[in-house]
C-alpha cells in the first residue's frame, strides 16, 4: 500500500503531458504575476518538446531547487530550463542541465518524503531584473501558523484544464502539522517537521504541474512544492510544501562542492 500511495501522491502534482515524460501542475484561482516578480521562477522542461515539466527555484548562477520527484528516474540531459519569463510562449532565456542531484534518502514508493533535488545547468544564469537567486531561510528556521504565503506556478487553473502558458500566483495560510495529519489520516500519512502545510478554504491552490515551485513568506522561499490530494485545491486537503530550512546542509554540501 505504501507504493500505491505514494505513486498517487506523486502524479496528482504531475501529470502525464506526454505519455512517456511530463508531469504537470497549476496555480488553482490565481491571478497573473507580474513580470519580474518570481525572477527565481523557473520552468523545467522536456528537452526534446518543451512540455512544461515541474517547476523551479533558482538559488545561485548554476543551480535550482525543485522536488525529488520531478528529478528522480530522469537524466540530467532530459531537461531544459526556461527562465525570466511569465509567458512560456515567449522564453526569454534557456538553459540545459548538466547534473541532477536527489538525496539518498528520497525514495519513489514513499515519494512525499525528502521531496527535493537539485539541478545544475551546463551555463550560468545571467542575472537581471527577471532572472535572479531566491532568498532562502536560515537553518531550522521556522514558519509560524497562519502566516500568509504565495505560490506561483504553470500548473492547471483546474483539475480537468490544461497547464497554463502564463505564470500565475494565489496566496494560501501555512497551517500546523497536526491540521494537516487531520485532515489525511485516512492516507495513513503522518507528517514530520521537514514539510510545511498550506491551505485555503476559498479552493485556492497548487494543482497538477506546480511541483517543485516556490512557497514564498514575506519575499523568503520557505518551501517547494510538493503535493495535494486529488482534487486540485480541493477545500478539505491541504498543499503540501518540503520545508527548505531542514536541508541548507543537504543544499551547501552539494553546492559547494558541484
């Protein structure tokens, strides 16, 4: 049972596009970002077609921050990044990646944990006033309940849409653990202090092709987007988001050293 949770889990955030590669989400009840707003914003791509695959984070020139399934079972040389740009019809810049990095602990049958991963790109971003680095929180930094936060992303608008072509970003109310363990006990799905629960009761949210953007708190990334249950922001499960201040080590080590 843990596999087929797992593997339910994990493609109601991405969604087949292309029978043999995409995975795709969007921003439910959202509106429009502006350009340049998110210029840490990027969308991971099949290099091949140019489906939008998962989102991403930009953190420094070489490298992004998304969700351990989006990587995971893939080549570096699957890929391409699309940065500095809101309209996907018009990609302002375009990279390629050189290296995919998933932690050890991140396993595809229990695929809500450890969901993050790092992807190096073959050339430096060149950063401007749309393409830029995330401002990441320090370690085992904290998000207090209630606390407003933004989610941008190229997912669906709604569950039987298609992904969108424009960046758009909602807001929704980070959440205790204990509310997200009520409200997907019968998952059987027992959080831990590595995730951040968000939710709306107004059905806005993540939807399939968000995974591996960002949870923003006052201009700090805080999270990558991970899952929700089916049902894109469907108003009885939360958004489930990996809490970055639990990985700067995971982060630095492999940055620093890539």
């Amino acid at each position: 049972m843990a596999f087929s949770w797992a593997f339910l889990l994990y493609v109601l955030l991405v969604i087949q596009g292309s029978q043999a590669f995409s995975r795709q989400k969007r921003i439910v009840k959202g509106v429009d970002a502006k350009l340049g707003e998110f210029p840490y914003q990027v969308s991971i791509q099949n290099a091949d077609s140019n489906y939008h695959h998962c989102g991403g984070i930009i953190i420094d020139q070489y490298h992004v921050l998304t969700a351990g399934h989006c990587l995971d079972g893939f080549l570096a040389e699957d890929f391409q990044v699309i940065s500095g740009t809101t309209d996907l019809r018009k990609p302002t810049f375009k990279n390629y990646a050189a290296e995919i990095h998933v932690p050890k602990t991140y396993d595809q049958q229990d695929s809500w944990k450890d969901d993050i991963a790092i992807l190096k790109v073959s050339q430096p971003f060149i950063f401007n006033d749309l393409v830029g680095p995330a401002y990441l929180p320090r370690k085992n930094e904290e998000v207090r309940a209630s606390t407003p936060a933004t989610v941008p992303g190229f997912g669906r608008t709604s569950e039987h849409d298609q992904t969108s072509k424009v960046l758009k970003k909602t807001t929704i109310n980070i959440e205790d653990l204990s509310f997200c363990n009520e409200q997907y006990k019968k998952s059987k799905l027992n959080f831990r202090d590595t995730q951040i629960c968000a939710y709306s009761s107004e059905h806005k949210g993540i939807c399939k092709g968000d995974s591996g953007g960002p949870l923003i708190v006052s201009g700090k990334v805080v999270g990558i987007t991970s899952f929700t249950n089916a049902g894109c922001a469907d108003s009885s499960y939360p958004s489930v988001f990996t809490k970055i201040s639990k990985y700067i080590d995971w982060i630095n080590s492999y940055v620093q050293n890539s």
